[in-house]
C-alpha cells in the first residue's frame, strides 16, 4: 500500500532549503518520491494519507549506543517509586542485581525511548547479545564511530549537536526512489525550534516504512 506522510514542512537534510506542505510518499519499506503533498496526492489519488503536524526530517543517530543500551538501566514503569523514570547509571548501576533477563529488558525500554526522540540508528559498538538484540528486533542500525562523544549521555540525539550533524542519511530529492521510508516528525514550526526545543518533540518515527512511534 503507498502512505503519503505530510507535514506542515519538510526539511530534507542536505542543504535543499525546506519545503513547506512537503511530503513524502513510501511504497512497502521505500521511499518512491518526495515532493509538495498537493503533486503526491494528485498523481496517487489512492494512497493512505498520514497529516503530522511540524517538521518532518530524515531519522537522527544517536551517538551514546553503549552508554545508553549496556551502561545504563532503564527503569520499568513499575520501578519508579523505587528507581524513578530516568536512565541509571555509575554507582545506581553498580547496585542493581542485574541479569541478562533484566538488561534486555531495560535495553527494550532505552530503544523505545531512542524512537521516541526521532533516533533510527546509534553509534558505539555493542558487545551483549541482549542489548544487541533489542536494537536488531526494533530495525535500528548500529552505526561505527571512531571517538567517543562528548557527553553527558542523552536520549536527545540534538543536544549539543545541529541538526545537520544529528541526522543520519538525508531524504532522497525529487526524482529518486528506493531509498528506505526512514525519517521523523517533530511538533516544531522550523529548524530553529526543534534546535530550541530539542528531539523530546518527536512526534512519530518511522523506521523501513513502519511506523515505530507515533505520540498523537
């Protein structure tokens, strides 16, 4: 089924300046064209529409994979009296008993917090399968870096980062197809607002053509 995905504006990621109304339209797992949504719907009258509002921009990396996914527990729901909402890590870690089971858990939980941010891939090498696992399972790419970031660790992939430097690959331009549906929605006006207001705007992420998280 073609989904044409709308947002108030679309920012392409590799200088193309942005495109009010723009949109993007995804045949399966690809991406079969970009462009206004006025042109997409008109040449694909049949195609599910998908209206976000914001900005829609190619999927982020996140570049604290090991520190977020082995270093780090994200707590259960069920555990926030005891351990709170955020990710623990140093001498927090080091108290907790933990077990392969418990750490793919807590993998799971830091993956689906990533795609809540916009992030589609991370980078730093993992060495445990469970975590490995999780991120394999979510369709997320494990990217190789060559130094480690800046820290502290963050769930938000533009924190001290541009949005140049945060995304992953840019949007095929007008034209090209067969690039995977991979890319992110933000409840922002422009590129100086979700600057301002960081990834925690996300609004949907969409990973090989799936819709991986959608807020609203």
């Amino acid at each position: 089924m073609l989904t044409i995905h709308a947002a108030d504006l679309l920012l392409a990621g590799d200088r193309r300046p942005p495109l009010p109304g723009g949109a993007v339209l995804v045949d399966g797992r690809e991406i079969a064209a970009t462009g206004p949504y006025e042109e997409l719907a008109a040449a694909h009258p049949a195609a599910r529409v998908r209206r976000w509002p914001g900005l829609l921009t190619p999927g982020l990396l996140n570049p604290y994979g090991p520190e977020l996914l082995e270093r780090a527990y994200h707590p259960d729901p069920r555990e926030a009296d005891e351990l709170g909402t955020e990710p623990l890590s140093g001498d927090a870690l080091a108290a907790l008993p933990m077990t392969d089971a418990r750490r793919g858990a807590s993998a799971r939980r830091g993956v689906q917090r990533m795609l809540a941010h916009g992030t589609v891939a991370v980078a730093g090498d993992l060495w445990r399968p469970a975590v490995v696992d999780a991120v394999h399972r979510a369709g997320l790419t494990a990217e190789q870096r060559f130094e480690v970031p800046a820290g502290p660790p963050t769930l938000d992939p533009l924190a001290g980062r541009s949005l140049e430097e945060a995304i992953l690959l840019p949007l095929p331009p007008p034209g090209v197809a067969g690039r995977d549906a991979t890319f992110a929605v933000f409840d922002v006006p422009d590129e100086a607002a979700l600057a301002a207001r960081g990834a925690a705007t996300c609004v949907a992420t969409v990973l090989a053509g799936r819709l991986v998280h959608r807020r609203r």
